[in-house]
C-alpha cells in the first residue's frame, strides 16, 4: 500500500510538476500587475488633485477680480 502511495505521488510531481510552476510564475504575475495598477492609480489621483486644486485656484483669482474694489475710508 506505502508503495503504491509513494509511486503515485512520484507520478503525481511528474505530471503536475510544471503546472505548480506555470500556476506560480501566473500569480506572481499578478501580482507585479496589481502593483503597477496600484502605481497608476496613484499617479493618476495626484494628477486630478493637482488639477483640482489649480481650478480652485483659478476660481479664487476671478471671484476676487469680479468683486468691487473696497471703498477707500473717510477720514
């Protein structure tokens, strides 16, 4: 019985032996994928925040150009 065990465990590592393989290089894979998506991510949030904050900027400069000059004072 030990002997048939081990002889299909041996077939077994034989046959399956490169898919272990294949299926590790496909997960690591995803991984390094995940972490440029992550990166892209990232960058691309940096990029719209930089973008919101110049047009916030831009909405400041026109309130205050639309808005009257402050009376001088009389003194």
């Amino acid at each position: 019985m030990r002997t048939t065990l081990w002889a299909l465990e041996g077939l077994e590592h034989i046959l399956f032996g490169s898919g272990r393989r294949v299926a590790c290089r496909n997960a690591w894979t995803a991984v390094l994928e995940d972490r440029d998506r992550a990166r892209s991510r990232l960058e691309a949030e940096s990029v719209r925040n930089a973008a919101a904050a110049a047009l916030e900027a831009e909405a400041v400069v026109h309130a205050a150009a639309d808005r009257p000059a402050p009376a001088a004072s009389r003194a």
